[in-house]
C-alpha cells in the first residue's frame, strides 16, 4: 500500500494551560523520537510543524489529537514510558491497532488534555526522511 503524507498539514498550534509542564512533557516525548525543538521563547517554542504557547488564564485550551511517527514499536514503547513519566496520562498502552496492517501505536493524554499519539506503521521505505523548504527570492 503507497499513501503520501506532508501536504496537508502547516502547523498544528497547542496552548499551554501550565507552560512549564507542557514544556517539560514535550522535551520528554521529542527526545525518544529524536526530534529536538527547533525554536523557543520565554512562553513558547516550535518543533517541525508543532507551535505550542502559554494560554492567558481567559483563554480557551487547544482539545486535538496529534500523532508522532515513531521509527519502529520499541520507539512507540519508550515514547509512552517518557510520556507517563513526564506527567502524561495513558489512554492507550502500546499495542496494534486495527486501522491498518502493521499499525503499532500507543496513546497519551498531555497534561492540557490533548490526545497525543506515537505510531510506528510497520516496515516502510520513505522517499525522503523530511520535506526541505528553501524560500526564493
């Protein structure tokens, strides 16, 4: 089965309840899949399509699910284990799923909710390892 990915999403954007945790949560989880963040301020920061800030205490909460590719099942294991140690919440130890053949994944709640995902989809071979953007001038 050949499917494509990268051409629909631009950024997916979370807002912090408790920055501090949030961050601390996502280092954790972008570490196993050795993704480091790319970008940060005081309130923020930026990995690859992900843009996460501190909400305003008036502020509505982002409610998503997000799905991180994983390279292989051991991953989506570490992932889950960095993730509850980091504060997250199980919703979905790892494990196939029935979406696909060779669908492994396993889910989290973080701790402003979101349901946040690894998923590793079995062998694969990928045309590229990440899509470059060279802006012209």
């Amino acid at each position: 089965m050949e499917y494509h990915t990268g051409r629909l999403i631009d950024h997916v954007h979370l807002r912090a309840k408790d920055f501090g945790k949030t961050r601390t949560f996502y280092e954790a989880v972008l570490k196993v899949l050795g993704i480091p963040i790319t970008a940060s301020g005081e309130n923020w920061f930026q990995v690859d399509e992900l843009f996460v800030d501190g909400a305003d205490s008036d502020a509505v909460l982002s409610h998503v699910h997000l799905a991180f590719q994983a390279k292989d099942r051991a991953m989506v294991g570490a992932f889950h284990e960095a993730a509850l140690r980091a504060g997250g919440t199980d919703n979905g130890g790892p494990g196939e799923r029935d979406y696909h053949p060779g669908y492994y994944a396993c889910f989290v709640l973080d701790p402003d909710g979101n349901n946040i995902e690894a998923v590793f989809h079995g062998p694969n071979t990928r045309s590229v390892e990440s899509v470059v953007i060279e802006p012209t001038s």
